[in-house]
C-alpha cells in the first residue's frame, strides 16, 4: 500500500494485528455459517427462469396467510443471534 506512511488517517500496529487476529478467529465459523445460507437462499431471492420468478412472487404474497409465516423470522432471528459478541470498552 504505497503512500500508507504519509496518510494522517491510517493507522495500524503490531497490536492491533494481534486483536484483528482474534477477531477473526472468533468470528471465522459464524461468516461462513452466514455465507452459506445467503449462497443457498440466492437461488430462491434471484431465480433463473420465468416459473421459478412466478413462483417465489407466489408465495411471498401467500406467505403471511400460511401456518408456517413465522418460519422466515424465526431462521432469520436464529443466525443473528448465533453468536455472543464480546462488549469491548471505547
């Protein structure tokens, strides 16, 4: 990254390395848990054929009428509530 020592607004250190590493660490198994869901619903959000475009929009207008309505907020409410984020001091 050339010019980064002469930016007055970059600034990064060995230690801040060391807590960029551990975050990393932690937060490694809930993006890719998060990644794979959002790569396997793109098939349902992006479909690839007319019927298939037609049969999402289908159900998403049906969606509020049928019994198992709470199944997307609950899976939704699932992944962000996976992980325990640590309270860092500012």
């Amino acid at each position: 990254m050339p010019g980064r020592r002469d930016a007055p607004d970059f600034y990064f250190d060995s230690i801040s390395q060391v807590h960029l590493t551990r975050y990393e660490e932690q937060m490694r198994g809930y993006v890719r848990e998060c990644q794979k869901q959002g790569q396997e619903g793109g098939v349902y959000f992006v479909p690839q054929s007319q019927a298939r475009i037609w049969l999402r929009n289908l159900m998403c207008r049906t969606l509020p009428y049928m019994p198992w309505k709470g199944l997307v907020v609950k899976m939704a409410m699932q992944a962000g509530n996976a992980i325990m984020l640590k309270d860092y001091a500012v």
